[in-house]
C-alpha cells in the first residue's frame, strides 16, 4: 500500500495545489474552533465559507485554463466557459464577502455573529500565497534544458586563415 507521500508525488501540481489548500482549511479551522468556546462560532464558520469559495475558485482557474490551452478546440468555444468560470468566481468571492458583512454587521458584531467577514476574508488569502510560493519552487526544481553542443559535421572544415600559412 502507498504512503500519502509517495501518492502527492505522483500527483498532477494542481492536485497538489488542492490538496495544500484544503490541508490548510483544515488547520484554519481547527485553530479557530475555540471561537464556538467563547460564544463567536463566526470565526470557524467564516473561515470554513472563504475556504470553500477558495477551493472552488482555484478548481474553475485550473480547469478554465485547460479548457484555454486545449489543443482540440478548434472554435474556441471552450474559452467562452473560462470567461464564465472568471465571471462566477467574482460573484463569489463578493457574494461571500457581502453574505458575511450582513451576518457580521446586521445579525450580529464583530464579538459575535454567525460569519465574521475577517475570517471569510482571511479565508480567501492562502489561494494566492500557496499558489506563488509552489509555483517559485516547482520552477527552481525543474532542469533548465540542456544546450546541445552543435559539432561541426565532418563535410565542415574550419577555414585556414592567412596567419595559418606563413
């Protein structure tokens, strides 16, 4: 049986990306589990809303890019999907920021309410971190591709110069 380490290894990058992600949903929440001890269960409930909008939103970035960069499609018709995969993440990262605003502010404070809008938000950021930060390592770990030293063909001969005579 495989060990969880040699599994990631033989995972695509993006699967890896969601996998560091939801690792890190997890510990956000588990960190932020006392907030339902101190009578604030909005901290993990934020927090568990902007992760899971951030883990949809990574899964349409990575999938509208291969639909972009699909060689088969001919008619682009499959770039018009990644332009309604950039419209609906808009929609929701602002309908999760807006949905936890009115919870924050109308429902309840910041002391108390049932979705903090900081930790939606908070929720939101390891996306963009995790993402440059695994892109810089996986493009230090890839060999550069080696040069091909061009030999001269054996009908080339290297031309005297006139130095080379006298």
């Amino acid at each position: 049986m495989k060990t969880l380490a040699e599994r990631y290894n033989g995972w695509k990058d993006e699967q890896k990306n969601l996998f560091i992600l939801a690792c890190i949903g997890i510990a956000g929440f588990l960190i932020l589990l006392f907030g339902f001890f101190i009578d604030n269960p909005g901290l993990p409930i934020g927090w568990v809303l902007g992760t899971g909008i951030e883990l949809i939103a990574y899964f349409t970035i990575y999938k509208g890019a291969s639909f972009l960069l699909d060689p088969e499609d001919k008619n682009g018709k499959r770039g018009y999907l990644m332009a309604v995969f950039a419209m609906g993440r808009l929609l929701l990262y602002g309908g999760g920021l807006v949905l936890a605003a009115f919870c924050t502010f109308v429902w309840g404070s910041m002391a108390h309410g049932y979705c903090n809008l900081w930790t939606v938000f908070a929720g939101y950021m390891p996306e963009f971190i995790v993402l440059v930060i695994a892109t810089m390592i996986r493009i230090k770990r890839k060999p550069a591709p080696a040069a091909k030293a061009e030999e001269p063909k054996a009908e080339e001969k290297p031309q005297e110069s006139e130095a080379d005579h006298e």
